[in-house]
C-alpha cells in the first residue's frame, strides 16, 4: 500500500527557490514512498501468488500420488483377484481330470470284471455241456450194456429149441400167425 506522506504546509519565506527544492524534494520523498510501496504491494502479490501456485502444485502432486497409489492399489486387487481366478480353475481343471480318471479306472475295473464274468461263465457252459455230454455218453454206454445183456440174455433163453409145433408158434407170434404163415 502507498503511504501517504503528508506535505508540509507551504509557507512564503523570503526565499521562493528553497521553498520550491523543499516541496520538490518532498515530492521526491512521496514517489519515492508511493514507488516503494508499490513495489512491496507488488511483491507481496508475487509472494501471494507463488505460495498460491506453489501450494496448487503441492494440491496436484498429492492428488497425482493419491490416484497413483489408487492405481497400483487397483491393480494389485485385479492381479489378486486374477491369481485366485486361476488357482480355482486349475482346481477345478484339476478335479475334473481326476474325476475323469476315476471314472475311466471305474469303466475299465467294470469292463474287466463283466469279461472275467462272461469267461467264468463260457468256461462254466463249457463244462456244463462237457458233464451232459459225459452223462450223455454214459447213459448211452448204460443202455447199450443193457441192451447187449438183455439180447445175451434173449440168446441164451432162445437157444435153439427143437422144432416143435410149439416153437415154430412162439416164433410165429403166435396161432394165428402162424396158421397165417402156413397158408
């Protein structure tokens, strides 16, 4: 702010021209005031103005700061959230693989157990139908000593007997075939 000095009331003295240097001179000391107030009014200004952009600056810095940290804070967060996105489908990759193998080890286990089935049961036909054809072939074996005893037998019982009336009839089958024959 200028200061305003106060000019000393002019008096006439008998010399003019030492008055005259004297308000010159006092005017001299007013600018010389006003220019040094200005100057410090101006320079306050650009003190003013320089804490101003200074502290703006300091503001933008710390406002830079605060979104960077937010930044890597942020992706922080994603690279996290991401690393534990992948462990749960590498698990669930993982578990599903395993399933698969459970079920491919349980498919085979069955497929071996059903074949192992089916040849016990092959080779149980097998000897089922190897004991029916023994049987078989024994009862056939059976019959046939039967029947060579019983025609030992029928030879022995009908050994030759004198040809009498009564043989040729019982050869005949009977009478009348007999008589039948005859004719």
């Amino acid at each position: 702010m200028a200061k305003v000095v106060e000019k000393a009331p002019i008096v006439t003295t008998a010399k003019p021209a030492a008055d005259d240097s004297a308000a010159k001179k006092a005017a001299a000391d007013t600018a010389a005031a006003d220019k040094a107030a200005a100057d410090k009014a101006a320079a306050d200004k650009a003190a003013a103005d320089k804490a101003a952009a200074d502290k703006a600056a300091a503001d933008k810095a710390a406002a830079d700061k605060e979104a960077a940290d937010k930044a890597t804070a942020d992706k922080a967060a994603a690279d996290k959230a991401a690393a534990h996105k992948a462990a749960a489908d590498k698990a669930a990759a993982d578990k599903a693989a395993a399933d698969k193998a459970a079920a491919d080890k349980a498919a085979a286990d069955k497929a071996a157990a059903d074949k192992a089935a089916a040849d016990k049961a092959a080779a149980d036909k097998a000897a089922a139908d190897k004991a029916a054809e023994a049987a078989a072939a024994a009862r056939a074996a059976a019959e046939k000593a039967a029947a060579d005893r019983a025609a030992a037998a029928a030879k022995v019982e009908a050994a030759p007997a004198p040809e009498t009336t009564q043989g040729k009839i019982a050869a005949k089958g009977g009478y009348f075939a007999y008589m039948k024959s005859k004719q």
